[in-house]
C-alpha cells in the first residue's frame, strides 16, 4: 500500500490537472431547453488566434447558416466586450438543406457544429479574453429565440481542442475561382435576364447543393434548384434575381455561391454581367 498510495494520488493529482487544463480552454456550456452553446479556444500563438463557438442542438432540431434560407434569422454575434481584440471573424461550415414548414428551404444545422473564429489581437504580447454575446434561433416545428453569454480567456501554448477545431476548418468551404480543375468545380454562370444559370461539374451523380448569396446581408436570394434537363456531363442549377433590396441594381453586383459535394465545398465570387 504504501507505494499504490503514492501512486494513485499521482494519477489524481495528473487527471485533474488535465480536466483544469480542458476547462480553460472552452468556456462552460449556455444550455437552453433545445441547445447549448460554448466558447472554444485554441492554442495561443502569435496576433491571430483560433477560436470557436460550439452548438449541441437536441434530435430533430436546427439552428441557421448565415444565410438562413426561405426564412429563418442567422445567428448574431457581438464580441465588443472582448479585451485585447482588434476583429473577429466568424468561419461557417457549409450548410443543411430543411424543409421550413412553409413550402419553402431552411439552410443550416443539426446535432453539433463547430463554428470556427480567427481573432486578431490588438497586442500579441498581452492576454485576450473574448466575450461573446450570441443570439440565435432554435427551431423544430417552431423557432425559439436564444440569447446567450460566454467569456474565454486564451492561454493554453497547445490547447485540448485544437483537434476539434482544425476539424472543424476542414468543413469550411474553400476559396475558388470559375473553371479550376477540381474534381467539383463551377464550369460557367451566365444570366439570362433576371435568371441566373449555374452549371457545375461533379464526380459522381452524388448529391450536389448550390447555395446563393448576394453582396450584403439583406440581399435575399432564393435557393438555386437544379434543372431536370441540364446539358450532358454538368449540373444545372437555376435561380431568379429575386430579393434584390430596394434601389439596388443585380448588374455588375458579386455574388457569393457556396457549392456542396459530399465532402468536398467551394466557394465562388462570381460578377454579374
């Protein structure tokens, strides 16, 4: 006994050094009746950081992509209370399609996703402590508003949940231009009046999703659908200039299309000529 002893309160005193160390570096879980949301902190390294904010949703129930669809809100993010940090810029994996309740199509997520951060610190040679206030909207049949709190300081050299994280850039999709040799890639976007055709090339007859966004946030673009008759060898994707805002012009606007491929998501800046 006398060595087991010793022994064994090593293996404690170990263990629980270990949980600390996992607590510092995500905040404790917000919980509502249908979610949960936390602060995640990667390893402390130079000006630019890696963060993340961590959604658990139960079975059955969503939350939104930024762009959230036929309806729904996107998630909101305030991070001014922070200290030490000059920006925030908030990653998004590529998104779900749901069914809205109304006729139309939601976009975002189920179960647990991972939205990845990059901070800048305005020094890198201080601490940074992010706070976030996060409202969002948790929905099955219904919506329900979620407001929360949570604040991380950042000071691991190597942090626990660095795994998680860099899994979760992996699902954020990848900057690409029209034509690159990707195994999934956009071929062509022309407009033909106030329709916009998209055609994209696939690896396999898979399912494929194409998502549209405009220059700003109250742009509303409908979700581009794929055409039953496309030409031989690509995908054809159509969608109309509606919810363009009020005295805004589609001509010469960029817009944003994000284009999912079982694993694989691009995303294109495209100019309307």
């Amino acid at each position: 006994m006398m060595v087991i002893v010793p022994l064994l309160a090593a293996a404690l005193a170990a263990s629980s050094l270990a949980l600390e160390a996992r607590a510092q570096d995500s905040s404790p879980w917000q919980r509502d009746g249908h979610s949960a949301v936390r602060l995640v902190a990667g390893s402390r390294s130079g000006a630019v950081l890696l963060g993340g904010i961590a959604f658990q949703l139960q079975p059955g129930w969503h939350t939104y992509w930024r762009n959230p669809g036929d309806s729904g809100v996107p998630p909101r993010f305030d991070f001014s209370k922070s200290d030490n940090v000059e920006a925030v810029t908030v990653l998004w994996p590529a998104p779900a399609k749901f069914d809205d309740g109304a006729g139309g199509i939601a976009l975002g997520y189920v179960g647990q996703v991972m939205l990845p951060l990059r901070i800048v610190a305005k020094n890198a040679d201080r601490p940074v402590t992010l706070r976030a206030d996060i409202n969002y909207a948790v929905c099955e049949k219904i919506c329900i508003p979620v407001e929360a709190s949570a604040e991380l300081a950042f000071n691991s050299v190597a942090s626990t949940e660095d795994a998680a994280l860099f899994a979760a850039l992996d699902t954020v999709p990848k900057p690409a231009n029209i034509g690159d040799p990707n195994p999934l890639t956009i071929r062509d976007v022309r407009r033909e009046g106030r329709t916009v055709l998209v055609d994209v090339v696939a690896p396999d007859p898979g399912k494929v999703e194409l998502f549209a966004e405009g220059p700003t946030p109250d742009w509303a673009l409908p979700v581009p659908k794929l055409v039953a008759q496309g030409p031989p060898g690509v995908k054809r994707f159509a969608f109309e200039l509606d919810g363009v805002p009020s005295g805004a012009s589609s001509d010469g606007a960029t817009l944003k299309l994000t284009l999912v491929g079982g694993e694989r998501s691009y995303e294109f800046n495209v100019t309307l000529n």
